[in-house]
C-alpha cells in the first residue's frame, strides 16, 4: 500500500515541489515535480513556472508572481490543468521543508497552532527562509483542509552535536538569551545520504561512521557517528564552513568591524556581500563550478584560485572530521558538484592517500550515475558518490512523524 505525500520546498524566491507515492519500505515514486522561480523579482526576469507530470507533456506558464501565496496558487491551478487531480489523490500528507527549526525541533513535527507560533518566533534565526516557509504552510493548510500538515527542518538531524561541537566560546548572555549556537543545515540531505551510504556498503547505518559531503551552490560537510550528526560545517547560518556559490564560508570573525573602519561599511552591507557576492562568485566571477573549470582550463588564473581555495576548505574539513570520529568507514560526495563533478572530488581529496583516502581515476570519471564506488576496490575508506533526494526524506519523516507521537 502507498501513501501520497506533496512535498513543499518554498524557498526565498521559488518554490520546488513534488507529488510522490510512498510505499512502506519508504520508496517513492514520483506523479509530480514543478519549479516555481523569481518569486517576487518585479521589474527583473519575469517569473515562471514548470510543471512535470508521469506521461503527460510538460506544463509552463509564465508572468509575474508578486508572492509566494501567488506562487503557490499557480502550483495548484497546474496540478488542476496538467494532473494529477489532487482531490482525487487523497493525500495523505503535505510535507513542508522548513529552514530553521531552532534548538526545540530535533524531528519531523505535525503542524498545530502552536508548532505554528513556535516557527514564527524562530524568524530572527532565518529571516529570508522561515517566513515563505510559513506561507507555504497557511496556503497549504488552506487548500487542503483536513490533510494532516508535517514540518521537516533542516537544523533537526544536526540537533545530536555533543555540546562541545554546538557551543560557541562567546558570552553567556548570547547563548542563553539570543540562542548563539551552532545549528547547521542541509541536516535532510545529511540524513538521508548517511543512511543510503550504510545500506550501500551493507552495514548498519549504527555501526558506520562518515563524513558526508553536500557539494551544491550551499556546501557543507557533516561528520556522521553511528548514524548521528556529531559535527557540521554550518553554524548559527549557512555561512559558515566550505566556500560555496555565493557565500565565503569561513574567515576571521573580525572582519566585518576592520571593514566598518576602513571602507565605512554597514554590517547588513557586509552581510549580504559575505552571502551574495562572495565564495566562488567573488573570487572567480561565477557561482557555478562548471564555468570556474572552463576559466581553469583557459589559463585564467583567478579561477584556478578560486578552485584551490575551494578544494582545500574541503581537505582540511575532511581531515579535522576525521580526528572528531576517530575512525571513517566511507567518504560520500552529494548534491550538484558532489554527484556530477568528478574533477572536484578528486582535487578534494589529493594528497590524503597516507590517510587510507584515495580516488580512483577510472571509477571517478566514469560516465555513471547512482550510487557509486569512486575509491580503490581495496581502499581503507570507502570514497562513494550517494546522490540526494531530500524531497523522498521528507515525504518519509512526514508520514513516521504521523504514524507516531509528535514532537517538538
């Protein structure tokens, strides 16, 4: 027997969504997948929307969406036009990717009035994220009446850190009064990837220790022990830890109070270009690996920088993991870059061969797909390519978060 879960993923400016089909093994098939981009660009890129049904033709609109709820009342009127019928469906769910869960939300939670208030007072954590996703919660909750309403969120799967990984060494008063922590994030992709790794490599996910890369235009890296987060690269924000997209991730706390004296610069002017202008953008002009390869490949020699920069915050991430869990069973590259970039993967690790690490040139640059080998067949570690599906984990934490008591 299946169960049919919608999946909402309402980000700042788009909104992913699919349909699935959940059977008891926690498998999915998908009925449904559509994108809803540049939410709210006014005079920019007008918005659009794309929507993907199993065997029929795909349907596009396009035009502006003013908001989200504008967002999301397309999406339903393209279930409506294009399938599937979602009265007929019976859903039995609507999962809801929500950013910030804070230190409260350690599991998927149904959704209540409270619950409800306790994301909303969680704003200042995530001022860009967790009020679309509460959008995407009321505009949910009012097209489907009576369909019970989960909140997955991305910080819960990192809320095992032993304390000494979560603290920071600041004033008491941040920690208790302003909630001054390590949160970390991508925790649904984490999550899911650690467990498919143990599976692949035919252990128990209790019994396997990891270190997982999600290498998108986000980055992070997660030491997983026993199948629990013990240690992530993202903190109190995803700023912190590996160099992404548009993000610096790690540099001197310092900074924004050196660029306040000597360039007159705000700390919201300073925060924004840390997260929007930074990372690969800023030092090689684009956010996509992609172009900074090509860049690499033609002699220029602020990409081969930026690509040196990048694959060293990876090693040296690798390593420090490495010393937290003691010992690794496997390696695993997801996401974008992860799954798709051999040239990456390999850079990234170079040099760790005396650590038992090791890629293997052929397996790494196969024209593969799915989960993979890419070390050694008699590597110590295990290098793996598990590639992510956040959206089949959501499904599944809504329905287990239904099936038992909520949480919170």
């Amino acid at each position: 027997m299946t169960q049919a879960v919608l999946v909402l993923n309402v980000g700042s400016s788009s909104i992913k969504y699919q349909l699935l089909e959940v059977d008891a093994s926690g498998g999915g098939e998908r009925r449904a997948t559509g994108l809803v981009e540049r939410i709210g660009a006014g005079g920019g890129a007008p918005g659009a929307l794309e929507h993907r049904a199993a065997g029929r033709e795909p349907y596009r609109r396009e035009g502006g969406f003013a908001d989200h709820r504008q967002a999301l009342e397309a999406m339903l009127e393209a279930f409506r036009a294009a399938g599937p019928d979602l009265a007929a469906v019976r859903l039995s769910a609507v999962g809801h990717r929500v950013v910030h869960g804070g230190s409260e939300f350690t599991r998927a939670t149904v959704l209540d009035d409270d619950v409800l208030r306790r994301i909303r007072e969680l704003i200042p954590l995530a001022p860009l994220h967790n009020p679309a996703n509460i959008t995407g919660i009321e505009t949910a909750g009012a097209a489907f009446p009576g369909v019970p309403q989960v909140a997955v969120f991305d910080t819960a799967f990192h809320q095992t850190l032993p304390e000494a990984a979560h603290t920071y060494a600041v004033p008491r008063e941040w920690r208790e009064r302003w909630a001054v922590r390590r949160y970390g994030f991508h925790g649904t992709s984490h999550q899911y990837v650690a467990r498919r790794a143990a599976e692949f490599l035919g252990r128990s996910p209790d019994r396997t220790d990891l270190i997982v890369l999600h290498l998108g235009n986000g980055a992070s890296v997660s030491a997983v022990a026993g199948g629990r987060s013990v240690d992530t690269s993202m903190g109190l924000t995803p700023l912190e830890g590996l160099v992404m997209g548009t993000r610096s991730g790690d540099l001197d706390p310092a900074l924004p109070a050196y660029l306040e004296r000597v360039a007159g610069l705000g700390a919201e002017e300073v925060e924004r270009a840390l997260n929007h202008d930074s990372g690969l953008l800023g030092l090689a002009g684009s956010n996509d690996l992609r172009d900074v390869h090509r860049a690499v490949d033609a002699g220029d020699a602020a990409a081969k920088l930026a690509l040196d920069v990048y694959c060293h915050r990876i090693r040296k991430y690798v390593g420090a993991y490495y010393a937290v869990l003691g010992r690794l069973d496997a390696i695993v590259f997801t996401a974008g870059a992860g799954e798709n970039d051999a040239r990456t993967r390999a850079l990234s690790l170079a040099g760790l061969e005396n650590l038992g690490i090791a890629v293997d040139a052929v397996r790494n640059t196969a024209q593969a797909h799915g989960e993979r080998f890419i070390s050694p067949a008699d590597a110590p570690v295990a290098v793996l390519v598990i590639p992510t599906d956040e959206e089949i984990e959501i499904a599944r934490q809504a329905l287990a978060a239904l099936a038992g008591p909520a949480a919170g």
